[in-house]
C-alpha cells in the first residue's frame, strides 16, 4: 500500500525540542530515504483552477489553512496504515511538537 504524508511544524517548535530527539530524527529521515521514501520540504504553493474546462486560473498560497505550516510530504509503502504510522511516528515533524498526517493513496483505476 502506498500513502502520502504531510507534515506540519514550525521552527518554534523544532528549536524547543532537544538536539539528540531533533538529530534522532533526521537519521530516522535518512534510513526512509535509503530504502526509497520520496520525501521533500514543501515550498510555496499555488492554488490552479479550470472550472468547467473554461480556462486556468493560478493562485498564491494554499487552499486549506492549519494551525501549523506544511513542512514537507512523503510517499510511503507500508503493508498497512499502523506500519505507515509507524513509519512516520519517530520523524521530525511528529517529535519537533509537529504533526504528520497519514493518508491512503488508492491507485486511480479507469
């Protein structure tokens, strides 16, 4: 199973949280990466519009808003959604006073 997960924190918080959890956290990033987790920090967004198929329209800035900034995304594989939690749990994100969000990616059949 595929997943894709987003990640929230800010740098408040990654700054108050102790540089062993901090660097702990960077080698568990890089260990996902080995085995081939695409990962990435999220850069500025741009909202994209063609309602009806009339014509484009690009925006500045996300749609959604949250109490935290998006600080990154990852594909992951798991054979499950706890592996997946799992998975994510010990990045820095979920231990720098962050959240990551964990979402089933269902393969688009047509």
């Amino acid at each position: 199973m595929k997943f894709v997960t987003i990640g929230y924190g800010d740098r408040e918080g990654y700054d108050r949280t102790d540089a062993r959890v901090r660097d702990a956290a960077h080698a568990h990033d890089d260990r996902l990466r080995a085995v081939g987790v695409e990962m990435g920090i999220a850069g500025s967004p741009v909202r994209v519009r063609n309602h009806d198929d009339a014509g484009t329209t690009v925006e500045d800035g996300a749609f959604l808003s949250a109490a935290l900034p998006v600080a990154g995304f990852a594909i992951i594989e798991a054979e499950s959604l706890d592996e997946a939690v799992e998975l994510v749990a010990k990045t820095p994100c979920a231990v720098a006073h962050g959240v990551v969000e964990v979402w089933p990616l269902d393969a688009v059949q047509r």
